[in-house]
C-alpha cells in the first residue's frame, strides 16, 4: 500500500473512528472534511485564509483542470500546488461526477468516454489511462479512479451494467500510474441496491487500492436510503484504510457519515450556500437576507469565533448580501467553513475522548433547541 493511514480511536458503539492520514506534503487528522477547490481555488478564499481557518486538505477537479486552463499549463507552473499558492494536501476528482451531470453530452463506451465541453462545445475524449496522466500532471496527492455514477431511479440491470464498467475502468487506472507513491482510490458505485454495493465493495477491494471513495450518494436519494447504503458498503472496506464519502453533505450528513465509519467527506454546500446567503450553524440555518435580520446587532452565532461572528452583525451581513457587496459571499464562506472544521474538530476530539454518542446527542438537541433562532 502507498499510503500510511493510522486509526488512533474508535466508538464501541458505531462504526466511528478517529485516525491520521500521513502524505508527504502534510498530515490529515480524520475525520476530515475538505474544501472543494474545483477549479484550484475554494472560491471567495485565499490559500492563506483556508490555513488560518486549519484547512489541511483541500479537493480540485481535474475534469474541470483539464478542460481550463490545461494540465500541461499547471505542469509548466510547477505543478498544482505551486500554481495555486497552497502548500498542504490535494486530493483530485477524477471527473466522474461532472461526466455523470454532463448526460446530454456524453457517450460512454468500454474504452472510455467522449463528452462535449460545458465550456465551448469541443468534443473530448477521457480514459482511464488518460486520466491517471492527468493527475499525475497536476501533481496531486491522493488521485481517485475515473468511474460512472449510475443516476438516481435508474434500473438495477443498469446498475449492474456500470458496476461492472467501473469496476474495469479501475483495474486500467491501476495498471495505468507511473507515480506508485501517490495514493490511488477506487470508487465504489452500486446505486440504491445493497446487493450491488457490497458486490462492487468487495471487487473493487480484491484488487487492492490505497483507499475506497464511495459515490452515487448525492444524486437525488433520500436520507435514510444513503445511510442504508453507507451501512451495507462500509462493512465491506478495510478497516486499516481511509473511506471517503464524495460530495455529502449536511452538517447531519457529516455526523451520520462518520458514525458510520468514514474518514473524508467534500462538499460544495458551504460555500455554495454562503455565496445564496445561506449561513451554517450549530442551531441550524440562517438565511440572511430575510427582513428579520435588518437590524439584528446579533453575530450569526454568539458562540461561533470565527472572524464573521467576532465582528459583524446579521444586520451588516444582510446590507452586504441585499446589496450584492462580493464582500458578503467570503464573510458567509469563513464562518461556514469554520463551523464545518470545528464540527469535524468536534468529532475528533469525542472520539479521543470516548464521547462520541454524547457529543451526537448534543449536535441534535442543539438544532432542536435552536427553532425560530435560524430565522
């Protein structure tokens, strides 16, 4: 294996656990969640804010890097790392997910997929071999399998279908890299049949991989049914190896998610939320620009000690976000983001201490409490 993952605690009543990814540009205390960088910039931050926020790891696209500015342009720059200023961890999409949203523009074959530009309409061609080139050239430090993400409602003898393509499509990224010191994940598909996960689990495990990101998760489904799934996949994956949920989720999702046993979660909802003037917090949500906040001299969170809440007011924030002041969309962007590293903080710090289910229990009766106080 090409990777040093330690597991340092877990729950004797769930699945949780606490451990420490060690890569070369820096350590990643799990449970962990990652800023989404797509296009090599979490958007509205600067690297130096996401390290003064104690970002450790961040995720891009390299679906999106590929198709602008080019990987051969970020190469020339030294690399991703270099050409965005950041010095800690990336993790690299593959693109499955962005060809999964791109259905009207894609043809999928054995060999690969062909897909039209979201940008110009140009016509492309990814393979597995390709696109384990094209993390490599980005120089990231954990790269994941070019896989298919079955749509939600889609028929089982489809998902059998794609499980069986991703699961070849793996085996190619495998065989494909040149870099064996850079970690490999495979993704585990299955759609909403338990069945089918804990087939392609075990497959995807037979041929031995540094990790297992597990996907389809976020396309549509309901609550109960993605937790049901979490609990027939996990079971099936190393236990001394790290587990990524892609693209989930929630403040809930992220606490039902680690109690199940995963390690690294992304998502674009904080940050895509700050910029609809949306605010996350241990109460719940606060929408911004609704008349209540006008004249609220109220942080969004008296508890919260983010640079946002220890010096402005909902009042401020809301003339911000009405008025369409860009200075509103990284004011709600620092304290989402802070309030997801310090719930991930949180959970960290009950597993070390033996508290997980307390600290659970205290997450949901704070939301409860909270009612009318998210407005």
């Amino acid at each position: 294996m090409n990777i040093n993952f330690e597991i340092l605690a877990t729950d004797p009543h769930c699945g949780a656990r606490r451990g420490r990814l060690s890569l070369p540009r820096g350590e990643v205390e799990t449970p962990v969640f990652m800023p989404v960088g797509t296009q090599a910039t979490v958007k509205t931050m600067t690297p130096e804010e996401l390290q003064s926020l104690g970002v450790s790891i961040i995720l891009a696209n390299a679906y999106h890097l590929y198709l602008r500015p080019g990987a051969e342009i970020v190469q020339a720059m030294g690399g991703l790392h270099q050409f965005m200023n950041w010095d800690r961890p990336i993790l690299t999409d593959s693109g499955g997910f962005q060809i999964f949203s791109l259905a009207a523009l894609r043809h999928l074959s054995d060999e690969g997929v062909t897909f039209r530009s979201h940008l110009n309409g140009a016509t492309h061609f990814l393979t597995p071999e390709k696109v384990i080139a094209l993390q490599e050239t980005l120089d990231a430090d954990i790269l994941i399998c070019l896989d298919e993400c079955p749509a939600y409602g889609v028929s089982e003898e489809y998902v059998v279908r794609s499980g069986e393509l991703t699961w070849r499509w793996a085996r190619r990224c495998q065989q494909a890299r040149s870099r064996w010191d850079k970690p490999l994940f495979a993704v585990v598909q299955g759609g909403m049949w338990s069945k089918r996960r804990r087939e392609q689990a075990q497959a995807l495990v037979a041929e031995g991989f540094d990790g297992y990101a597990i996907g389809g998760l976020s396309v549509g489904e309901d609550k109960a049914t993605r937790e049901a799934m979490l609990e027939v996949t996990v079971p099936e994956l190393p236990h001394h190896q790290p587990r990524y949920l892609m693209g989930v989720g929630t403040p809930e999702d992220l606490v039902e998610g680690v109690a199940r046993g995963i390690d690294m979660f992304d998502c674009v909802l904080p940050t895509r939320n700050a910029r609809n003037g949306m605010a996350l917090t241990r109460f719940g949500r606060v929408v911004i620009k609704n008349a209540e906040h006008a004249r609220s001299s109220r942080p969004l969170d008296e508890a919260c000690g983010c640079y946002t809440c220890r010096n402005y007011t909902r009042a401020y924030l809301r003339h911000l976000y009405v008025a369409r002041e860009i200075l509103a969309y990284r004011l709600l962007t620092m304290h989402n983001l802070y309030y997801y590293l310090e719930l991930m903080a949180g959970m960290r710090q009950s597993l070390a201490q033996g508290n997980f289910q307390e600290f659970r229990q205290a997450f949901y009766s704070q939301r409860e409490y909270g009612g009318a106080y998210s407005g």
